[in-house]
C-alpha cells in the first residue's frame, strides 16, 4: 500500500481504483435502485464521492502526463476515456500504468 503514495503514478494508481469501483457500484447498484426500486438514496451518497475521484482522476492524469511527458494519443487520452467506461479504468491500469510504475 506504501508504494502507492509514494510515487505520482502510484496516486494515480490507487485513484484510478477507487474511481473504478465508485463507478460500478453508481452503474451495477445505484442506478438499478434508484430507477426499477426508486430508492436514490445511493445515488444521493455516492454521487458525490465519485464526482470528487473522478476530478482527481483527471487533474492526476493531466499531471503525470506533463511530468512524465506521455504521448497524447496513445496514452493520455486513453487514460482519461477509461475513467467513463466501467471496468475501464482497470484495464488501463493493468496495460498502461502498471508498466510505468515499474520505470
């Protein structure tokens, strides 16, 4: 767990999990509540913890990016289009981040 606060890409890590996790909980039990059982009481609390990590998602892409000079296109981008697909971004942290980590 230490490792990933040491490090930038360890932050963006550890972000890009809980994130991921907020976002599957909204999608798979948030909104499925909120809608077929209309009990948006999830939604209501949740909502705002995932709009907090999904900003901090962002600004820490945008920040590694500049400081590790990633390539716009191949990784950037890809980085910050996971973060709006469920399971995204733990597939960019298995394929991308993880192999920057170990540099």
């Amino acid at each position: 767990m230490k490792k990933y606060l040491i490090t930038d890409i360890g932050r963006l890590r550890l972000i890009a999990f809980l994130e991921g996790i907020s976002l599957l909980i909204l999608v798979f039990a948030g909104m499925p509540l909120k809608y077929y059982l209309q009990s948006p009481g999830l939604v209501k609390t949740l909502g705002p913890i995932h709009g907090v990590l999904f900003i901090a998602f962002v600004i820490l892409t945008i920040q590694v990016s500049i400081t590790s000079k990633w390539n716009i296109l191949k990784t950037t981008a890809p980085v910050l289009i996971s973060s709006f697909i469920p399971f995204g971004t733990f597939y960019i942290d298995r394929k991308i981040l993880k192999k920057f980590e170990a540099d």
